[in-house]
C-alpha cells in the first residue's frame, strides 16, 4: 500500500507554491496525500521565519503535530526557518526526524527508531533553482500562485530572506507558461521575493524589463493575471501598461514607509511624495485601479514626524488595502544593530493609529461600490472576488451560492461589512451595511 503524506504550509504565497511542488514530487514518488496529519507516513511542515511571530508559529506547529502524528511516521521540518536555521534547529527539535532544506528530498529514509535522522540544511548543497521547476499538481481552486524567480538581489536594512534563499534567479519565460497552462486555472497570481525585477540576473537571456513581456504573455493564456510584490522604483510606465491591459488593474506596492530619512535608514528607494505621484499617475491612466501595500512601525530611528509623515500619506493615498507591522529585528541585518530603538508601547500606538485610520478607508471605499455591477470570479461556493481583491489577502465579495465554482460572472454590490461586499442573490449576512 502506498506510504501517505501530509503536508501544512507557514507564511506567505510563496511558500505554498513551494509545498505545490513538493507534493507533485511526492506524488510522483508515488506517494498518497492525505487531509489527516494522523493517517501519514510522511508529516512535513513548510515553516516561514520571515519575523519573529512566524518563527513561534512555525515551532508551535511542528510541536503539535508531533503531538498528532501516529507511531513510526517520520515528521519533516523544511521551508525557510530549515534553510536559515537548520543547525539550530535540529538541536532544538529532537521531536524531528529530518531537518532540510529544499534541496534535500524530504522523503528520503530514516533510520529505524529509536535513532533520529537530523540532517542540518548547512550540510547540503543550495540547489540552483530550488523547487521551482518540478512539476506540481493542479490547482484545487480556480486560481494559483506561480512564482516566476528565487531568491532576491536587493538588501534591504530589516529583511533576512537573502542570506538563506540566495541571490536572484530567475525561471525561463518557457517554463512559467508551461506551468501557467498545466494548472489550467482562470486566475495566475505571479509571485517573487522581488517581482518586477524578474530576469535581472539574467539580462543576455531575457533582457531589460523582461517581466513586461512575460506579463503579457501569461495574460494572453487566462482570463486573469495578477502581480504581487512590485517595488516602487521598478513600477515603470511599461509595466503599468501592461498591468492595467490584463483587465486586473490591481497594484501590491512594497512600500515598507514614506519618510526619506528611514527609507533610506532601511536601504529602501523612494518618498512619500514620489508615491503618491506614481499612485495618482495611475489612477489617472486607470480609475479603477485597486491599491494594496505593507508598512513597517517602529523601525529603529522612527520619529513622531516620521509616523505624522505615513499617517497623513495614508490619508491622502486612500489605499484599497494596506498592512502595518511591527518592527522585527532579524539577526544578521543590517537593522539588527542600529540604535534609535523604539518602545514596544509607542508602537502598538502608532499600529493602533494607522490601523484605525486605514480600516475606515478601506470601508468608505467599499462602501462607495454599493450600486456596482462588478465582474467576479467564484473561487468557491458563495464567494468570489473582482480584480480589486487578492486570494486570501483582501476581503472578498459573497455571491448567489447557485454561482457556479470557476466562473466569471457579473453581480451588483447591495452590500458591504467590513472588507467584504455582498452582491444581489447572497444571504442576508450580519452586519451588512
């Protein structure tokens, strides 16, 4: 009988298109998935370790399915926290059968009990591509996360991710297009540490501005095409074009502050005032264009007028979405050992500040499509969403559950509770406003 596997997914987009090719390689090993972490042979947990709160997360979680998993299965920790910390980790989790990165097959035997087989990530190979172009499996939804590039160039003063997934590299146009049509979806969301920068580290191959094209390209294979994680100095005239004749004007901005001074402190391009101008610039090109963006509180050296700066840029911006983060210090950056700390209480204040303001909004906008007739994909039964939402980022627009799953249909908003709306045919919902 084919052995059984499990699999739970920590953190970002990324990171479940990484668990979509290690299952398509499992399954290719002829192993069996299964929904219950009790039934497996094979248990693997895919952590994140981008901060703080993602690291205990990760950790709780390989501890309570230990707890679960049955007598003889082999439990596997692997992802980004395996690839950062996978010395540490492997001393500090003996629950753990095998410690590795994605370069090391995570079904690989273990010893018998009682001995335990820790294989650090420091001892194997950085695979040059990682699991980008193994197979993966088809999309249970009508949409899925392709990720087009690894790693990431930039050095940014608080972000880790270089130091443990490595320099850019980027994946052939060939290889995406084919993944594109193999998941035979309605929606392709594209995804990397550093998005508009895809083909870079390749300019012989690609060339200048290569995500244009490949933007294009994707389009022209499904009815929707969506980029997440744009930085700002890269959001060139060409790609706005391109964005916007997808038909999902929808713009996720990495914007982290708008104060000069600490976007500089963070290694970081950009100001208040050139955001805007970019942001207005594309409104005027396409006025319904959604906006999504993230910010970091309390980066070391943050001032008041720095936080008055982000706060009357978030007023006058008016963001469809945004989110706002507390300061992680990570070892090994470049932020790790600047001075100008700031107090945890200043800056569950200032989160507080900018969540309130953002959250009313984020209602006034949605409130603003009541009356709409907007045209949405149904990613499940009674729920779908327009361009101006992101899969299991943004709110989403509850529909007709007679909608049938997959397609595209146009709906009027009569409603709206907090980030979702409700469309004429849904259930009377709670709250609707």
């Amino acid at each position: 009988m084919p052995e059984r596997f499990y699999v739970e997914t920590l953190g970002c987009p990324k990171n479940q298109v990484d668990s979509d090719k290690l299952v398509g390689t499992l399954l290719a090993d002829g192993l069996r998935p299964t929904d219950d972490p009790r039934a497996a042979d094979l248990v693997v947990v895919n952590t994140c370790a981008f901060i703080d709160a993602a690291r205990q997360e990760s950790i709780d979680t390989v501890l309570q399915l230990d707890g679960r998993r049955r007598v003889g299965s082999r439990l596997v920790v692997t992802g980004c926290m395996a690839e950062r910390y996978g010395d540490e980790l492997a001393a500090a989790l003996p629950e753990v059968d095998l410690v590795a990165g994605f370069g090391v097959a995570v079904n690989a035997p273990a010893p018998a009990p009682p001995h335990r087989r820790l294989i650090p990530v420091a001892t194997a190979p950085v695979p040059i591509l990682d699991l980008l172009n193994l197979p993966r499996p088809r999309s249970t939804s009508p949409w899925a996360y392709v990720k087009v590039a690894e790693g990431c160039d930039r050095k940014c003063g608080f972000c880790a991710i270089p130091s443990f997934r490595g320099p850019q590299r980027s994946r052939t146009v060939e290889s995406i297009l084919a993944e594109v049509d193999d998941l035979a979806v309605r929606e392709i969301v594209l995804v990397a540490q550093d998005l508009a920068s895809y083909g870079r580290d390749v300019p012989d191959e690609l060339g200048a501005g290569a995500i244009v094209p490949l933007v294009r390209a994707v389009a022209e294979r499904v009815d929707r095409t969506r980029l997440l994680y744009l930085y700002p100095s890269d959001l060139t005239d060409a790609l706005i074009d391109a964005v916007c004749d997808t038909g999902v004007p929808y713009f996720d901005l990495s914007l982290q502050h708008v104060s000069k001074p600490l976007l500089r402190r963070m290694r970081r391009w950009g100001d208040g005032d050139r955001f805007l101008r970019r942001i207005t610039t594309i409104r005027g090109r396409q006025p319904d264009a959604a906006f999504r963006s993230n910010f970091i509180v309390g980066y070391p050296g943050e001032t008041e007028a720095d936080h008055d700066l982000l706060l009357r840029f978030v007023e006058e911006a008016e963001l469809d979405w945004c989110g706002f983060f507390a300061f992680s210090r990570e070892e090994g950056t470049y932020a790790a050992d600047l001075d100008g700390t700031v107090p945890n209480s200043l800056v569950a204040e200032r989160l507080g500040e900018l969540t309130e303001l953002q959250d009313a909004i984020t209602a006034s906008r949605r409130d603003a499509l009541i009356g709409a007739t907007v045209v949405v994909l149904v990613d499940a039964t009674g729920v779908g969403r327009s361009h101006r939402e992101a899969p299991e980022i943004d709110g989403v627009i509850h529909v007709d559950a007679k909608r049938p799953v997959g397609e595209l249909v146009e709906v009027e908003i009569v409603g709206a509770i907090g980030p979702d709306l409700v469309a004429a045919g849904a259930p009377a919902l709670v709250g609707e406003r």
